[in-house]
C-alpha cells in the first residue's frame, strides 16, 4: 500500500482572496481555528491507522499562519510541538505574505526554528508561487532570511509549488529573479524546476512541486478551468485531509490487496479486525 499522509485543513480565514482558490478562502471567512485537542485525537488515530503513512503532517487552510494575524501565536509552535513529540514533522502551507513584515517573518522564523531545534525535527514551508497569489515579495524575504541565517536554514526547508501555465512559469522565472537581485546564487537542480540556492556562506535547495487547479471554489466561480493543466491530475491523492469542521474527506480511494478502499473504509476494517493496541 502506498504511504499515506494527513493534512489539517486549520482555517478557512486568509489574507489573500487569489482568483483560482478552490476553498473560497478569504478574509471575511471566520477564524474558526482547529482545536488543539481535536489535533491530539487526529495525530493520535492517524499513527494507530494501520496503513503505512508519512512521517510528516501538513497544517493548511486558508492561510496556515492564520493564528500568527489574529493574536493567536502561540497556537503553531504548540501544534509543532505536539507533532515533534510525536515522531512527526510539520509542513505548513503558507502564501508567505507574512514575510512583508520584517517582524512578523522574524517571529514566525524564530518560533518555528526553535522548535525544530528543541526536537531535532525540521519544520518545512511549502510556498505557492504562481499568476494568482500575490506574494512573491514576502515570499523571496523569507527565503533572504533563511539564507542569511544558519539557524533558520538548518530547521527550515522550504520548498514552492507552481501551476502548470506558461503564467505561472513567468512568475516562477520572476521569483527566481528576485533571489539573485538580493545577491543569492541561483542554479538548476532537476529536470522538475528545482533549484540550489547559495550565498557566500550558505546553501539549500528548493524543491518544486507542479500541480493542477482545481475545478471547484472560486477557480469554478470565476471560469478558470480552461487552466486544467495538460495531463497532470487535479488531486495527488493519498492524502487523509481533516477539516476544522471536523469533517474527514475520506474518498480518495487507493489500490488495496483487498480492493480498491479509501482510507476511512481501511480505517474503519482495521479497527474491528485488529485489537486495540
Ligand atoms: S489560494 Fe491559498 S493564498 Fe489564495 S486565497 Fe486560497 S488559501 Fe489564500
């Protein structure tokens, strides 16, 4: 069976309102934060699930670092902390809009860098860069102050997903031409758009993921699709996603010995069949 991974869907609140988001995302949606308890019951089903799965789990939304703009900071480094200890990473989808306020990037990098560093697990960022969002400025300050910081760069990986447009090639291209006029290195990686990353003291790397759009939220309200990309799936799959209004998306079915299931019917069989542990 293949691995499996679970993402929290933590809000619906965020500061952008991108053309193609298929959750209506907005700032007018209401915080509605996942409780943390909820999270401990999800972590804790998740790692008895019986099924192989990721060592790693992704906070998304909405906006990821939501907490950080409503005076709820505290609420991401306790979730990495909870995850830490539980033998899972954290990855946080983010717009990275936040890298605009220098303080704010700061705070952000500092708190998830601590964390990573307590545990000796790093926390990772996953960045959208393409012709919707707005945010290549905050994004390429972020990734000016992990490079700049040895203590950030060791805890912090990030990497950016793109769509597969010819636009969001041109942003892609952009971005990348504003790491070098902040005086980074920029070089090719792979066949795939990732790209090695050097200063004079440092270097990383930046995977980069490709995807589709998807044909639902406001990339349907606004007649998008024609943007399906050529060939490439809307969905990946595999992923179990939780929602913060505790409603499990469990119809991602996979190839099983037992035919084809979704994880929530695997879940359920495993959990009459095989005693509690
Ligand atoms: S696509 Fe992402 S950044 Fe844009 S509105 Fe939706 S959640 Fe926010």
């Amino acid at each position: 069976m293949p691995e499996v991974n679970l993402a929290l869907k933590i809000t619906n609140w965020c500061n952008l309102h991108c053309a193609h988001c298929c959750e209506r995302s907005s700032a007018a949606a209401p915080l509605n934060l996942m409780p943390i308890e909820k999270i401990e019951k999800y972590i804790s089903q998740f790692k008895d699930m019986g099924v192989p799965t990721w060592e790693e789990v992704v906070l998304t939304g909405g906006e990821a670092m939501a907490p950080y703009y409503k005076q709820q900071s505290a609420y991401i480094p306790t979730v990495a902390n909870l995850l830490a200890q539980n033998k899972l990473s954290m990855a946080l989808k983010t717009n990275g809009k936040w890298g605009e306020n220098i303080f704010l990037c700061n705070r952000i990098l500092n708190d998830l860098s601590q964390v990573a560093h307590q545990h000796d697990r790093q926390i990772s960022l996953d960045i959208s860069i393409d012709e919707y969002h707005d945010n290549l400025y905050g994004a390429a300050n972020i990734v000016d102050a992990i490079m700049r910081n040895p203590k950030f760069s060791e805890a912090i990986p990030v990497s950016w997903c793109g769509l597969n447009t010819a636009a969001s090639e041109y942003t892609r291209q952009t971005f990348i031409n504003m790491l070098t006029q902040r005086g980074m290195t920029v070089l090719p990686m792979d066949a795939d758009g990732g790209i090695v990353i050097m200063t004079k003291d440092n270097m990383n790397v930046m995977f980069y993921d490709i995807g589709g759009l998807s044909r639902i939220g406001r990339a349907k309200d606004n007649n998008l699709t024609e943007f399906v990309p050529r060939g490439i799936p809307n969905q990946s799959g595999y992923c179990f996603e939780i929602t913060n209004n505790d409603m499990a998306i469990l119809n991602y079915r996979f190839k099983t010995a037992i035919g084809d299931r979704t994880l929530g019917e695997i879940y359920h069989e495993l959990k009459t069949k095989v005693p509690t542990r």
